[in-house]
C-alpha cells in the first residue's frame, strides 16, 4: 500500500507544478477589444465603448 501512496503524491506533486507554471504572468497575445477593433482597422471609441468603422462608399456612383 505504501507504493500506491507514493506514487500518488509523486502524481499530484506533478500536476501542481504543471498547473502552477501555467499560472504565471498573462500572454503577450492576449486580446481585448481595443486591439481587435485596431487591428480591423476601426477607431476604439473608449467613452462609449465600442468600434467605429469608416463607411465603404459602396453605395456612391
């Protein structure tokens, strides 16, 4: 029995620390609205809260 416990605290040491290396700082490629909305090539509106795009011209002869 003394081998099944250590294997099994030999298991949770080894999750923890690959669940803790994942809990580090934030990715540089996390996105919020802004950056979605700038990289469409929109205008972020930060008072109001939302993207503003330019009109196409579609409708225009």
């Amino acid at each position: 029995m003394s081998v099944r416990r250590t294997a099994r605290a030999v298991t949770v040491l080894a999750v923890t620390a690959l669940l803790a290396g994942c809990a580090g700082e934030p990715s540089v490629w996390t996105h919020n609205q802004q950056d979605d909305c700038e990289r469409r090539g929109g205008v972020w509106r930060t008072t109001l809260g939302f993207c503003e795009f330019q009109s196409g011209g579609a409708g225009s002869m």
